[in-house]
C-alpha cells in the first residue's frame, strides 16, 4: 500500500497512531474453515455435493449429500434468484455455510452460503471504508514488528495478532463474547496510547520568581485546622511556587464546600512579598473572596479589589488583588508571579482564552515587554514565545469533580490535585418527587421559612413552552408570590440578577430562579432546594445545585421534582452525595439520553476503557509510558 493512499484512509477513519488503528477490532468473524462436527443450532461449514433440486411449495429445494458425514441435508430458497439454478445443478460440489437445524428428523440448512475461500476466518470490521481497504490497512500496518515498536510487551501484541489475524475463534471468544483477558489488555492499551499522545503536549516555561513565603500567620490564624487534603494540596502547591525553573500549572478539583478558599488564600500567602492576583467569574463570588482574604488573611497583607463599577484604587500597591474579569481591562495591572482563577469552570471558552492572555501578559511584563491591547481595550499577547519567556505560577481552582481516572490522564498536561472530602458533613436529604408529592413540599417550605430559613425553587425555563412538561418561571411566580411574602425571581438573562441575588441573601424567603443560581454564591440561610424538571438536567449540575444548600452546617433538603420521580439516575443522585461519585455516576448514565442541558463534558470517549472504573489500568498505563520516556 502506498504511504499517500494509507494517509488518506488514516484521516477518513480520523485516526492518528499505529495504535489507533490497532484498537479498531473486528466486530465480528466470518469463519469457513470446515466443521469437524454436525452440532444443531450452529452455523456449520462443510463440503456438500447436490444430490437433487426443484420446487417445493414454490420455493427452491436442494438436497445435499455431505461426503465427510455420511448424510443428507435439505436447503430451503425462500427467493430463488437464476443464480441459485445455476449453482447447485445436480452433482455439483460446494462448501456450504448456514446454520444447523432439524425438522422431523431431516437435517436442513435453510439458506446456505456457497463459499469461496474455504479455510479462512474473516474479520469484519465497522467502519468508514470499504471492507478491503481496512483489510489492507490492517495488513501493512499491523505486524508484530511494528506493535513491538510502540513499546507493547509479547502479550499485548499477542493478544492484537490474535484480534486481527485469528487462527480459531476460541482463542478469541469465550461463550459468544470476547474473553475478559483480550478486554483488560483492549483496556491497557486504549489507555497507554491515549496518554501516550498526550506526552510531550505540555509547554512549560520558566517562573517569574521562586515563591517561598510563610504559611504559618495565616494557618495558625484560622479559627478550624485544615483537612488532610487541604494540607496536602497546599504542600504541593508549595513545592511548585518554590522552583524557578518551572511556572506551576496545577488544577485543583474539589467540591462545593470542600474549602478551596483556603488554599487560595495559602497561596497568597507562599507569594509574599510578591503580589498574586485572583480571579473569579462573577462580582459576587469575587467580593465573597475578598471578605473571606479580609477575614483570614494577616492585618499586614494588602488587599485590593477589582470589579466593574468598583475598583480600589490601591491596586497598584496591593499584594493581593482579587477581581472579575475587569482585572483584564485595568490600564495598568501590576505584575504578579503568581496568578489564579477560582471557579474556572464557569468561565466560558472566550473568557478562558483571556485568562491565558492574562497570564501570558504577566510573562511578558517581566521581559520588559509591551502589553498590547486588542480594540476593546482589552489585554491581548502575541502567540510568540521568545525563548527565555517567562509565565507567573499559575493555578486553577474547580468544583466541578472529576473522575481520578480522568485526573489522572490530565495530569500529564497540567497538575491535578483533587480535595475529595468537605471539612463538615453536610446534612442534605435528597428527595425524588411527583406531583401527588406536592403538599407535603409545600408544608415541608412553609416550615422551613417560618424557621427565618430559606428556600430555592429552580424552574427549568422563564417562559411557557409547549416543548417542556413544566411550569415556567413566568407561569409559577404569580403562585409563589401569592402565597409568601420575600418571594424574588431572577434567571440567567436578568440584568440585574446579582443584585436581587444581594437582596435576596439578605431579606428574602423564597427565592424563583433558572439554574442561573449555579453562579457561586453562597446563602448561609438555604435549607430547602427544588428543582423542577430535574430529570432534564445532567448529574454535574444537579450536585452544583444540590450543593447551594446546607453549607453552614443547617439541616437541609433537596427535592427533585419530575413527572418521572422514579427515574434510576435521578434514585442513584439522591443516595450519593460526594461529588467525586456523581462524577462516576454521570459517565455511567452518559448515554441515557435525557440530559438536556449539555452540561455533561464532552471528553475523550474510550470504546473500552471505563474512566469511572478503571483507575488501576490508567495507572498502570501511566508507568509504562513514564518507563518508555527513560528508555528514550
Ligand atoms: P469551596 O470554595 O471549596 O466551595 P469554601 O472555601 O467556600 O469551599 O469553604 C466552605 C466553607 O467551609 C467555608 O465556610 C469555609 O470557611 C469552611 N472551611 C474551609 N476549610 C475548613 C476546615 N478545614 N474546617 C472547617 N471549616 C472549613
Ligand atoms: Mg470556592
């Protein structure tokens, strides 16, 4: 096969590596090599001369005699084309194929196959090409040699010989599926090229500067000890900011309520006398993140905040400075060796382009480089990477938990801590529920606001549509407000939603909202969360929801409202409440199909790798490709 014409078919089939194509089995195997036995109910080939043939009941029959055998059959063509006359004219010989049956004691093989190539097992395989040109893909590509070549050992080649270019169908099947063995070794593979691929795609520079400050102020400060998992992160964060010749690039995962805040702020404190700057995605979360740098923070650390229609003018100066997205507007921000983004999955792709903007910039400063600013005004950078380029130590903060399998594969292009426990236990009942549940929930509200809690109702749209079997925002307010006084309503096109939030927060019983309330704010009085709808939403952002409730330690609830309460996801989400579950959960119900709202990620889909099972094979995956690194 010619390189050009392989190339060709490597970008039909959109695959890139030798594995790649290796990991594209057959589905299934036309075997013809000849039965050793007569065994009902199996597809049977053997050689079989005609003995006689003519209509029956208008139908086509041949009579066989089966040489080996000493036997009869009789074959049934239910449409009998020319082709089938002139086949088996009568003393003919063939090898017949079909499937082995008996009718009152006369053996048949209704529609048999005449085959050519006798002696062979055929793969079959699905694809975009044609049958022959996979055929011949396969056949170049796929040698012992060249499988040797991408560091596999003899079984793991063994085992893709035998898929491709099998000697016998039990060295393959067991019981009609494929052996276990053959799937841990797909497995393995499927992870070993995939993270293969990944190798070599981090870009690392050197840092601005090595961070060492003191922890200790700040720790002893705090009115609760830090979990082991918050004193694990920051001790790797620790050992990142400490190097100079590499700018830390590390993603810490951790739940709502986990306590990223103060890692945050741990590492603000490893910056001194260095600035670092923050960032968050909405004004709210970002004056939240003040308070809290204000509360825990040392009296000596200067703290400047930046947002739309406020901006401390002492920014220049500060130490800290935390912000929204305005930081990127400012005429003039500082340099900082250290920059990070909370919450940065709820940042948009286009926002997350000017988080690296951001970032890049600060490298720039340092060279004594000029910032260039697009037409907006805002902070753009050149793409170029001058060698000797150095980038702030970067990190990131999200609560949307992962899979460790996933963290595991996307550590090798950025660090991954993952803080897996929350420093109280949440008491949160999860309830499913239709509408015959109604009154009891409405009770259960009443209740909870004449405690002086509150209570959140999320409606899956603002306004009325035949297309969804729920009351909107707009149909259910009228309801709500009717019967409480404190009733507010925003949703995510609200212009002026953060302030009702505010006021909301301060004075409100009930609060009607779409799942514009994700935006993280934190409302110490919410005790009660419905969701409307909730079948319709994925897993990840039910638990965002779920986790807006309870979070200073008051007995709460979370009801999930549906026309279908008894659906199994949404059963399995009220039992699990840590997040690094749901996210397991969420992969399993992938393909269920009533997911609705796109919040599911997109990531790498593997055909038999399961990321919320198999962390030991990803793990084990990862040390043979670290091993072939050393072997170079
Ligand atoms: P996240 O940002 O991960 O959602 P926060 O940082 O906002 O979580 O923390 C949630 C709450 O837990 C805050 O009220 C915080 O003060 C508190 N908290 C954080 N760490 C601890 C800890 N180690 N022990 C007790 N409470 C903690
Ligand atoms: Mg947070």
């Amino acid at each position: 096969m010619q390189t050009d014409e392989a190339k060709q078919l490597f970008k039909k089939l959109k695959i890139h590596t030798l594995l790649d194509l290796a990991l594209i089995v057959p589905t299934s195997y036309n075997d013809t090599t000849l039965s050793h036995a007569l065994e009902l109910g199996k597809t049977v080939t053997v050689e079989a001369t005609v003995e006689k043939m003519g209509m029956f009941g208008g139908k086509l029959r041949v009579t066989f005699v089966l040489p080996q055998f000493g036997k009869r059959v009789s074959s049934t063509f239910f449409r009998a084309t020319p082709y089938h006359y002139d086949t088996f004219k009568v003393g003919s010989h063939h090898t017949i194929q079909g499937r082995l049956e008996e009718y009152r004691g006369y053996l048949q093989i209704p529609q048999p196959r005449a085959i050519k190539e006798v002696g062979a097992i055929t793969p079959k395989y699905k694809t975009s090409l044609k049958a022959t040109e996979i055929r011949d893909l396969i056949r170049t590509f796929i040698t012992e040699k060249n499988l040797f070549d991408e560091g596999l050992d003899s079984r793991e080649v063994a085992t893709l010989m035998h898929l491709h270019f099998p000697k016998s169908l039990e060295e393959i099947y067991h019981e009609g599926a494929l052996k276990p063995e053959h799937i841990e070794t797909l497995k393995f593979i499927e992870a070993y090229n995939h993270l293969r691929k990944l190798r070599g795609k981090r870009h690392d520079y050197p840092a601005m500067e090595a961070l060492t400050g003191e922890i200790t102020p700040f720790v002893s400060g705090l009115p609760f000890s830090l979990t082991v998992e918050q004193e694990e992160t920051i001790a790797a964060i620790q050992k990142d900011l400490s190097r100079s010749d590499r700018a830390a690039k590390r993603m810490v995962v951790g739940d709502v309520g986990s306590g990223k805040t103060m890692v945050i702020l741990a590492a603000a404190m490893m910056a001194l006398p260095h600035r670092s700057i923050l960032m968050a995605p909405t004004s709210l979360l970002a004056l939240q993140l003040y308070e809290e740098a204000q509360k825990h923070l040392p009296d000596s650390v200067r703290i400047a905040l930046v947002m739309q229609g406020h901006t401390d003018e002492s920014y220049r100066e500060a130490d800290f400075i935390i912000g929204t997205h305005a930081l990127l507007y400012l005429e003039d921000l500082p340099v900082a060796p250290l920059v990070m983004v909370d919450e940065q999955h709820r940042f948009g792709t286009q926002q997350r382009q000017m988080l690296e903007a951001l970032v890049s910039s600060q490298g720039g400063h340092s060279q004594g480089g000029q910032v260039i600013h697009d037409a907006s005004g805002r902070r753009i950078t050149n793409h170029q990477t001058p060698d000797g380029e150095r980038k702030p130590h970067y990190l990131q903060f999200s609560a949307t938990p992962i899979p460790r399998t996933q963290a595991m594969m996307e550590s090798e292009l950025v660090d991954v801590s993952l803080i897996t426990t929350t420093p109280f236990d949440r008491t949160v009942t999860t309830r499913t529920i239709g509408r015959p549940g109604f009154p009891g929930l409405l009770e259960h509200i009443q209740q909870e606001v004449a405690q002086d809690h509150q209570v959140l109702i999320v409606y899956p749209l603002v306004e009325e549509s035949s297309e969804v079997p729920y009351q909107s925002l707009d149909e259910a307010r009228g309801y709500w407000e009717e019967k409480f006084d404190g009733v507010y309503v925003t949703h995510g096109k609200d212009k002026d939603k953060e302030e009702v939030l505010l006021r909301f927060r301060d004075e409100g019983n009930i609060l009607l909202a779409t799942t514009v309330v994700e935006v993280g704010i934190s409302l110490p009085r919410l005790t009660l969360i419905v969701i409307v709808g909730a079948e319709r939403l994925g897993l990840a952002t039910l638990h965002q929801l779920r986790g807006r409730v309870g979070r200073n330690g008051l007995e709460s609830w979370c009801y999930l409202f549906s026309n279908t309460p008894t659906n199994e996801r949404l059963q399995k989400f009220a039992i699990t409440t840590n997040g690094f579950e749901i996210a397991k959960l969420d992969l399993k119900f992938r393909d269920s199909g009533d997911i609705l709202d796109g919040t599911i990620q997109s990531g790498q889909k593997f055909r038999w790798l399961d990321m919320g099972e198999d962390e030991e094979v990803v793990g084990y995956a990862k040390e043979r490709v670290g091993k072939l690194e050393i072997r170079g």
